[in-house]
C-alpha cells in the first residue's frame, strides 16, 4: 500500500511539473470575486504526454524544490477564504478512470455547476475509445470526442438526483438536516467547492507535498470511517493565485483504482441558472428509484458496479448541453 502511494504521488507531482502557466482573464464584476479562472483542461492525447514527460523528468533527475511542511495550516486558512469568497462556480471537467485489475482506462468529459450553500449540477459523458483504448475524435466537431451520455448528478439542496444511463434509472437520496451542509463536500467532486478549515482539520490528514510557481499539491488522507468508504487517499493541486484546485486525484478504499479529475476552463461567480439544480423526472423507459434512508447516495471516488452493454440509445439519456442558461 505504501508503495503504490508512493508511486501515485510520483504521477500527481509529475503532472504538476509540467502543467502549462494558468491562462488568466477578467471574471464577473464582484467586489468579493476571484478576479480570474485557471485556463483549459487538457484533453486526454495532451495529459498522456505531461505525465510521460513528467516521467522523463524524474529519469533525468530534475530536482524538487524543498517543502516546508508547516505551511499546511497557512494553506489551509488561505484556501478557506478563498473558497469563502465563491458563490458559484462553473467548470469544465476531463476525467480520467484507471482500474489496472480489470486492465481499465476509461475517459470522461464533463460539466459541474455550483451554487452556495449547496446546490450543484455534475454531468459526465463517456468518451469512445478504440480497440487500443484511445479516445476517438468526433469527425463532425473538429477539437471534439465522440462521447455518449453517461451520469449526471443534481443536488438540489433536499435530495440528490442521480441519473445513470446504462440501467435508465433516477435514484433520489432525500438530504437530513446536517448532510444538507455537507452534501457537496461527501460529493463525487470533494475540495472544490465549500472549503471549511476545521472541518478538513477533522475529517483528514493533510500535508503540503508540493509547491512551486504555479501553485501546491496537497495529500489528503481521511481519519474518519465514513470518509474511508469514498476514498483512501487524495491529492489535489491547487492553482497559487486563487487556491482553485485544477486537478483532484482520488484513490478508491481498497486502493485497486484511481479517479483522476483535470479542471478548467473555470469561471468563478458566473451567474447560473436555478433550474440546473432542479431533480425532474424523464419520461419512459427511465424508473424512478426513491432511497427514504438516503443510504449509497453519489461519492467522492466510490466505484460503480460494472455493467455490460452500451444501455439505451442516447436519445432517451440526459444530454450535456442541456444546461439552463
């Protein structure tokens, strides 16, 4: 386990080496406001190629710049604040899927919308690969990837929606009293959104691994039971001028497979529409499941059951450019 922690932190620091300067550009006119946004996340051909050239870094033995580990708690109070000054957030998400026991590697394209104090808007689809897993471009759409819809998750500040197109089926958690405050924290997305000091300080064991011109890399290890069931280990990096994360790796509780999340463009304090956050229901063949105990709602890192086919034509699946304006 120690070993392949090791080698995980290894790829999140490569990756970080060689990740391109953040574009930046002016943001809506908030006197509270990031005043920019991290620029645009790569596609899957360009991260390949950073982390190999991460690789061929370390062969080379460039070195590290020394970490003073007690800067945490500084980066912690600085992230926090940051976050504070967020209202809404939209971004734009590559996400990469690696399961090696069951020789996996699977890519994502994605959309996630945040409004505080806890509503939110995660939809991702599946992006086709070919017989040597690499992903397939869309020849109508230059720069675009042929992809399919795959889930998309609404918190609506009640309930959670999760929609999942292989099985057609709307599964509907209902959000108690505390977990209404922590539903965007225990989400599929964790440390992007909503940062609390203390409470990081109680939920995980934090420490700074990385810093540089661009910004930090950050390990995260849960201490609690609960949280050990969505993950086992995180890193995330941090953008240096506004503590955005651009990238949010997540290792799952038994350590057999990694969710690895590349983000921008983002767009700070963008007005969003309400309507994204609302849970409705789709019409035939899709099933509405209900779950009065709010038990197995959507997680940071938790895998899904497999499942094997393609599902329903796309045309009966939420879309990605569905999003209300």
């Amino acid at each position: 386990m120690q070993r392949r922690t090791t080698m995980m932190a290894a790829q999140f620091l490569a990756f970080w080496a060689v990740y391109p300067a953040l574009c930046l550009g002016q943001a809506p006119d908030r006197d509270d406001a990031p005043t920019a946004a991290p620029a645009q996340a790569r596609t899957p051909a360009a991260a390949e190629r950073a982390e190999q050239g991460g690789a061929a870094s370390r062969q080379a033995g460039a070195p590290a710049k020394p970490v003073n580990p007690a800067n945490m708690e500084w980066l912690l109070e600085k992230w926090e604040h940051q976050s504070s000054l967020l209202k809404t957030l939209d971004v734009t998400i590559l996400r990469v899927d690696q399961n090696p026991a069951w020789d996996e590697l699977e890519y994502y394209e994605g959309r996630a919308l945040f409004k505080s104090p806890n509503l939110a808007f995660i939809d991702f689809n599946k992006i086709k690969q070919n017989e040597k897993k690499k992903p397939v471009e869309d020849p109508q759409r230059r720069g675009k990837w042929l992809s399919t819809p795959f889930e998309r998750i609404i918190c609506t500040g009640e309930e959670v929606w999760q929609y999942k197109s292989d099985t057609q089926q709307i599964f509907i958690y209902p959000l108690g009293k505390n977990e209404k405050k922590k539903a965007i924290e225990e989400g599929p997305l964790p440390f992007l959104f909503n940062m609390h000091a203390e409470d990081a300080r109680q939920r995980y064991q934090m420490s700074l691994i990385s810093e540089d011109a661009k910004g930090y890399g950050v390990s995260i290890t849960p201490k609690l039971q609960e949280d050990k069931e969505s993950f086992s280990i995180a890193f995330v990096n941090l953008d240096r001028r506004f503590l955005l994360p651009v990238r949010i790796m997540l290792k799952s509780p038994d350590g057999k497979s990694l969710k690895d999340f590349r983000l921008g463009p983002m767009y700070p304090n963008r007005v969003v529409n309400d309507k994204n956050f609302e849970g409705k229901p789709l019409g035939s063949p899709w099933k509405i499941v209900r779950n009065p105990a709010g038990e197995d709602r959507p997680r940071a890192g938790a895998n899904r059951a497999r499942h094997d086919g393609q599902g329903a034509p796309a045309a009966a699946r939420p879309r990605a450019d569905a999003i209300e304006r």
